[in-house]
C-alpha cells in the first residue's frame, strides 16, 4: 500500500508563533505614545500649566514631529494623559477593611484618600482649567468619582445600614462630600498641610458616622 504523505497544518513560512505575536510597530507605536503621555503628566506633576509640544517631545525623548504623528493636536494629548493618571489613579486604590472597629476603618480610609486625593491635585486643576473637557474625560472622571461612592458604601455598611434608607442616602452624600476632592482641596487651598487636612477628613467622617449610632441608655 501506498504511504499517505502526513498532512500538516498550513501556517506562515515563519511559523504560528509568529502567526500569534503582535505587531511590532504597532506595540512601538503604543509605548511611544504612552511615553509622550507620561512626559506630559511629568511637567504637569511639576507645577507646569501650559505644555509646548517641544517641552514635552524633549522630556519624552522623542521629536516634536513624533509627537503629532500619534496625537492629532495638543489638546487631544493632554486629554490622553489626564485620563491615563485617572485610570492609574483606580490601580492605586487597594483593598480597605469592612469590618472591625470603625477608628480602623475610618483611619484606612482617610490615609488612602489622602495621598491619592494630593497626588491627584495637578491633574484635577488641569480638568478645570480646561474650558470644556472632552466626553472621554468626563467619562474616566465620573467613573472615578462612581468607584470612589461604591468603596465608602462597602467600607461602611456597618454604619449606613443602621440608619432608614432615605437616611443612609443623605449619610452617603455626606461622606462622600467629605472624602472627594473638592473637600480636600478646599482644606489645602486655606494653608493646612497634608497632615492637618488629613485629620480634618478623618474628623468629618467619624462625625458623620456618630449619626448612625444607637442612642445611649441615659438619654
């Protein structure tokens, strides 16, 4: 009998890894953008306002040129960069106690929301300073501001499920008003440092939560 010659899957002449691996240029080309992001979020950490496309190719370590082959204009850059700190503002936010003693939770809290809220300010000033931010910027920051309200719901449901509904509503607006950036810009804004303004949240929260508790046998 005749052997069968064994047929063999039809893949490039370079092989199905190959067939797998992503496209260079386009891995490249991602990376390149990412960095001229990042060097815009640099000069934006350091105090800067305005960001001449020449200033941020040089921190990038890239041409100007290069620099408006990925971004059609200034202001589509500084919208991908603003959303990018706020998506890594997200991945810096980890786990926080839901049970066990409320000083615990509430001082968990307030040092997480502290440092993100300060390394937050550039970018936040940024977004205001911006007469209209575009809808993907709008939307990373409701996103934000939507995951920031869920955390205190589950950091405190202890408390707020104490209370009737319509009350645990207003509670949860309260502490959310408390613990966002516009409080603690408000507190850095009139000269407490980052440790005054911090106790000034931990305050407030802890004030707020004094509401939900049972009243005591003498009263």
């Amino acid at each position: 009998m005749e052997k069968q010659p064994v047929r063999r899957p039809a893949h490039s002449a370079q092989g199905p890894a190959a067939e797998r691996a992503p496209d260079g240029r386009t891995e490249r080309g991602r990376q390149t953008r990412q960095k001229i992001a990042d060097a815009l979020l640099a000069l934006l950490d350091e105090g800067e306002s305005q960001f001449p496309a020449d200033r941020v190719a040089e921190r990038a370590g890239v041409s100007r040129r290069l620099v408006f082959h990925h971004f059609a204009d200034m202001d589509q850059l500084v919208d991908t960069a603003i959303t990018r700190r706020l998506e890594q503002l997200i991945a810096q936010i980890k786990p926080l106690p839901t049970d066990g003693p409320r000083a615990a939770r509430v001082a968990a809290l307030t040092e997480q929301r502290a440092r993100i809220l300060e390394w937050m300010t550039p970018a936040r000033l940024a977004i205001l300073r911006r007469e209209q931010p575009s809808e993907r910027v709008e939307e990373a920051t409701r996103q934000v501001q939507d995951f920031a309200r869920g955390r205190l719901a589950e950091v405190f449901a202890l408390e707020l499920d104490r209370v009737p509904e319509e009350r645990r509503t207003d509670l949860l607006n309260g502490l959310d008003a408390a613990t966002t950036w516009g409080a603690w810009y408000h507190w850095r804004s009139v000269g407490l440092d980052t440790g005054a303004a911090r106790r000034a949240m931990d305050t407030t929260v802890h004030a707020l939560l004094t509401a939900t508790d049972p009243p005591s046998p003498a009263s």
